[in-house]
C-alpha cells in the first residue's frame, strides 16, 4: 500500500493550480509588506511639537459660550455661540476678536 501512494501524481491541472495559489500567496505577502513600508516611511511626521500645544488657560469675556476650537501655527481660535471668534497667541493672551456674520 505504501508503494502505491508513493506512485500517486497530482493531475497536471491540480499541480499548476498548486503552483498558482502559491505564487499569488507570495505576491500577496510582498504586496502587503511593501504597502506597510511606504505607510510607515513616506507618512509625515510632526517635527515641530510646540505648534501642537494649546494655551493653558483662554480667558473669555463675560458672557461668551464656546462653541468650538481650532489651531493655527502660533494661535488658537474660539468660535462662540453668539457668532464671535477670538484670536489667542500661544501665550493665551486675547489678540483680536472677528464678528461672523450668519
């Protein structure tokens, strides 16, 4: 019996489809590894910490409701709920206040 196994052959259809699943396994492989080394070189990196960071403290007049946030490079802007937008430097102190019209 162990002769006859040994004697077994895949059909020639069996052994290129074998050949091809383990073909497109490998450049399945490849393909996931070079996607995750552009990912992981090309991505951009913030060199510049300190443009990240926000104010400590934003004092707001009496009155004013946040409404919502944002940053730039060297201010952070607040938007009220009464259509206001203050301008802080990086320091937290109030340097222009912008009426938005609706």
């Amino acid at each position: 019996m162990d002769d006859t196994s040994e004697k077994l052959e895949l059909p020639p259809s069996l052994r290129w489809l074998k050949w091809l699943v383990t073909g497109l396994t490998l450049t399945l492989i490849l393909g996931v590894i070079a996607i995750v080394t552009l990912l992981v070189t090309r991505l951009p990196i913030p060199s510049n910490q300190e443009a990240a960071a926000f104010p400590d403290t934003l004092a707001l007049p009496d009155g004013a409701v946040p409404e919502a946030i944002t940053r730039g490079k060297g201010w952070t802007g607040v938007v009220t709920t009464d259509g206001r937008m203050f301008i802080f430097d990086p320091a937290g102190t109030l340097t222009k206040e912008i009426l938005i019209q609706r």
